[in-house]
C-alpha cells in the first residue's frame, strides 16, 4: 500500500487548489486525507478549501484531526 498520493494525484489537488475550485478540491482533499493519513498536503488543502467555503468551523475540526495525526508537521 502506498503511503502517499501519486504525483497524479498530488498535482491534480494541487490545480484544483490553484484554480480556486474549491468543492472539487475539498471532494479530492477529503479522498487522499483519508487514504493517506500521513500526507500533510492533503489535510492542509483540505483545511483551506473548508475555509475558501466559508465553513470555518468544519476547516477546524479537520485541522484539529490533522495535528491528531502529525502533530509536529
């Protein structure tokens, strides 16, 4: 089992991210969080599409699950 996203993957949030389209970022995000744990570019993007929708307080529960995680990333 792979520990992190592929670079596919890791480039596709990364666009959708840069192209400020946030449902389809956060929908990713929320994918590669749960299928890699570990890799902090999928919850810290994650975390940042909650917030671009406004929805603070879900963006904080999710960072409060990723320093749960990898609390010294």
């Amino acid at each position: 089992m792979r520990t992190e996203p592929s670079r596919q993957e890791q480039q596709q949030l990364s666009r959708l991210h840069a192209l400020e389209s946030w449902a389809d970022a956060e929908k990713l995000a929320r994918t590669l969080s749960q299928r890699h744990p570990q890799h902090t570019l999928a919850w810290k993007l994650l975390v940042a599409s909650l917030q671009a929708q406004g929805r603070g307080d879900e963006a904080l529960r999710m960072l409060e699950r990723r320093v749960a995680v990898r609390p010294r990333d």
